[in-house]
C-alpha cells in the first residue's frame, strides 16, 4: 500500500526563446489522496462537509464508448469502488455537447439524468448568466468528427475550449480546477499556454488519461527516488492516438527516478524493419531487455494455435511484429524512454535501474469494452482523481507529465511526418519531481 506521501517539490519549466518566459519555481505535485495523511483526509472531509460542488461537462460526443460517454455516466450515476457504489462526490451542473452522430447518445443521457444542456461552453460555465457559476470544468474533447492536418494529426478541440474556459474566468475575476482529457494540444505552444495560463490564474490543472492510475499486474511501483537507465513501454495503437497512452505508461513510472524528470533532448521515430536494425545495434543492449521483459507481461502475444511459436526474445518479437513503431527518447540527462506500438492489445512497462540491473516490469492493466469487459471501469480511478481535484482545489499529480507526453507525441508524430529523421526538442526542457506516494488503483 501508499507509504505516507510527501510534498512534491518544486517544477520549472523553460519553453526557449519562442515563448514567454515561464513562471519558476511553480509548485508541484499535491500529495496523493488514495492513502492520505491525517491533515489530507481532513482536508478532504471538509471539502465534503460544504455544499456539494457543481461542475461543467464538455463533450465532443457521447457515443457507445466514446470518453464522454464513460465520464458523464460516472459523474452523473457513479461508479464502483472499494466494493460498492459510489456516487458521484459533486454534480453536473450543466453540459455542453458538441456533436451529436448518428449513434448520439447525449440526448438520451441529457434527459435521463435531467441535466441543463447550454448550446455554448460560455454558457455552460456561467449557466446562462454573466459570471461563472460552477466549481469545476472536465472537458472530455477526444473522439468525434474533427478534421486532420497533413500530419495525421487529429485536430480535437482541446486547447480552442480551454481557451474559452480560460475567458470565462478572466471575465470572471476568478478560476475553478479543470480537467482535460489526454494530452493537451498537437501544437507545443498551445501545450505551454494551457499550463501556463492556469499558474497564471492558479486554478488546479489535472489532465491526462486512465494509464497512470489503472490496475496494474502485478501491484508494483518503481521505487521512488532510485538511478535508472532507461524505460520501455510495449503496446499498441495508432499515432497520435494510443501512443500518448504508451508514453503516459512509461512516464509515470520514470518520473520517479533520482532527480526527477528534466525535460526530453529529442525524439525519433521509425517504423519497421529500420525500426528493428536500430533495436539489434550495440548501443541498444538494454532496450531488447526491456522490450523482452514488457513482452512477457502482454496477455495479447501473436500466437499460432493457441500459443506462442518460440520462447519470447527479441528475435523472435522481430520476426512475428516486423511493422511495428518505435519512438526513441532522450532526455537531458542521457535516460530513455523506448515506446513500440506492436501487434497487441494491452500496455505494458519494463524499465531497469542503474544501481542494480534489475529490471521492473508490469501490465497498466486496460480491459476494454470490446476485449476484457463491458463497463471499462479502468475509467474508475480517473473519475475519482477529476472529483478529488474539484473537491480540494489541489490536482493529486502534476500536469507537468502530460505536458512532456504531449511533446513526445508531437515529437514523435513530426519525426514520422520527416521520414524517421531525430528530431532535437531544445524547448522541451520540463523539469518536475513528484512525491514519493503513487496514485495507481490497488484493489
């Protein structure tokens, strides 16, 4: 279980010449609330004993399975935990849906849970008035009918709607805690600007996706505060889509290493047999370990007849994944972090430590509406980090990690887009540390 956790220290970020110059020294990580310290759950009690906070729901669609659709049931209804129901800890004051398709199932949940649907997001947050009126925003802007650019990429409404959220508090003369689903923007700037508008305007920022705080197999944690060499996350999906999931699963656990994190030096990614002729260089001795390791985890390996058709090695996932993408991270201070999107269906992290040579591995465990569940409850634990950050004021784990796993998407999204050519990522020097207490669902 959570030992008792300590305060984050303090992050620092440098967005380079480009950009403003950022805000140093900005506090960090809150402590984590799964096991609170005796001040923590009186905090909390608090919080619980006011009048029941309100928040409001953005959402591009709501759909058999889209985000919106798995968050606006859990906020509206609840959800397990701890082996019972547990309802919602605040209510939706109002809800603002972008898109309604074919199979739109927003109407049906408007009016099922008698919500207030405002057509505008100004209005959402004021509830038809001139001020803000809610106590908390979760903007779930991932799926729907949004256009690409040339890239791939694409183009949800996340930053053009925080940036609405973000005009309502100015006009406002005050700011609520916000909550955004997956990474921040596809544009590195936009990225910066979100943090930074909400140090500017010191309202809680927690983003990100259910990959952190999901079950995981076995229950572990990288021991906080201990050298490491590299990390390596084996999974699957599209780019800039389920790699952000992937780089989210390496990034919780490498975060935690001496020093903390300091920002990435470049990325480069490359796919297929130029992907695989890399991994069998010298240099990458420690990655095929790891990627071996991540491997053995998978409950979704490539089989024939049932099983397997040789041992697990590297050679072995060479021959039987040779399309696969690889995103090859360097940090500033010579750790990597190695991602592959592969043939399977699940997440899994191998990373070693410089001290020992051990090598820790798990599975963030995801069971899928459509391959492992109906009810995706691995949503479970984010809805109640979204509910804890409203109810406290205080995010339990920094945005600072979404804003690098965002930079590594678009890193790696603007390497593929030059044919797999390193690209250097001097502006992304984001440096934070995080407490010692973790935030991942143990039941």
């Amino acid at each position: 279980m959570d030992s008792k956790p300590e305060d984050g220290k303090r992050v620092r970020v440098s967005d380079g010449a480009t950009r403003r110059r950022w805000l140093q020294g900005a506090a960090g990580a809150a402590t984590a609330l799964s096991l609170p310290s005796q001040r923590g759950w009186m905090s909390l009690a608090r919080a619980e004993s006011n009048p029941i906070k309100r928040i409001a729901f953005l959402g591009t669609e709501v759909r058999q399975h889209s985000h919106a659709q798995h968050f606006l049931d859990r906020h509206a209804m609840g959800y397990t935990w701890g082996g019972r129901w547990q309802k919602p800890r605040f209510e939706i004051a109002s809800v603002y849906i972008d898109q309604h398709p074919q199979s739109d199932l927003g109407k049906q949940r408007i009016e099922k849970y008698k919500l207030a649907s405002y057509p505008t997001i100004a209005e959402a947050l004021t509830l038809g008035g001139d001020k803000l009126a809610v106590d908390g925003v979760v903007i779930i802007a991932e799926h729907g009918d949004y256009p690409a650019n040339e890239k791939g990429q694409r183009l949800y409404p996340r930053y053009k709607w925080f940036k609405e959220v973000v005009k309502v508090f100015e006009q406002s003369g005050r700011s609520v805690p916000v909550f955004n689903d997956k990474h921040l923007s596809t544009d590195w700037g936009e990225c910066l600007e979100m943090v930074e508008d909400s140090r500017r305007l010191d309202f809680a920022f927690l983003a990100g996706s259910s990959l952190p705080v999901t079950w995981r197999h076995p229950s572990i944690d990288l021991p906080w505060n201990v050298p490491m060499r590299e990390s390596v996350c084996v999974c699957y999906g599209g780019v800039d889509s389920y790699d952000f999931h992937g780089l989210e699963t390496a990034q919780c656990m490498s975060e935690r290493r001496r020093g903390g994190e300091v920002g990435i030096a470049s990325v480069q990614a490359i796919r297929g047999a130029r992907l695989w002729e890399e991994l069998a260089t010298q240099d990458r001795l420690v990655t095929r370990q790891l990627v071996v390791a991540a491997l053995t985890r998978s409950h979704n390996l490539p089989v024939e007849g049932g099983y397997p058709t040789a041992p697990i090695t590297f050679e072995w996932a060479r021959e039987k994944m040779p399309d696969s993408i690889g995103y090859l991270i360097e940090h500033r201070d010579g750790f990597r972090t190695t991602m592959l999107l592969c043939p399977i269906q699940d997440f899994n992290y191998a990373g070693m430590r410089s001290d020992t040579g051990e090598i820790v591995s798990c599975q963030m465990y995801l069971p899928m509406p459509t391959h492992g569940s109906t009810t995706a409850d691995f949503f479970n634990p984010l809805a109640r980090h979204i509910e804890t950050t409203v109810l406290t004021g205080k995010a339990p784990y920094p945005v600072e990690r979404t804003l690098l796993t965002s930079g590594m998407v678009i890193g790696g999204v603007e390497s593929l887009h030059r044919g797999g050519e390193r690209v250097p990522t001097p502006e992304m020097k984001v440096a934070y540390q995080v407490p010692e207490a973790s935030h991942f669902w143990r039941e």
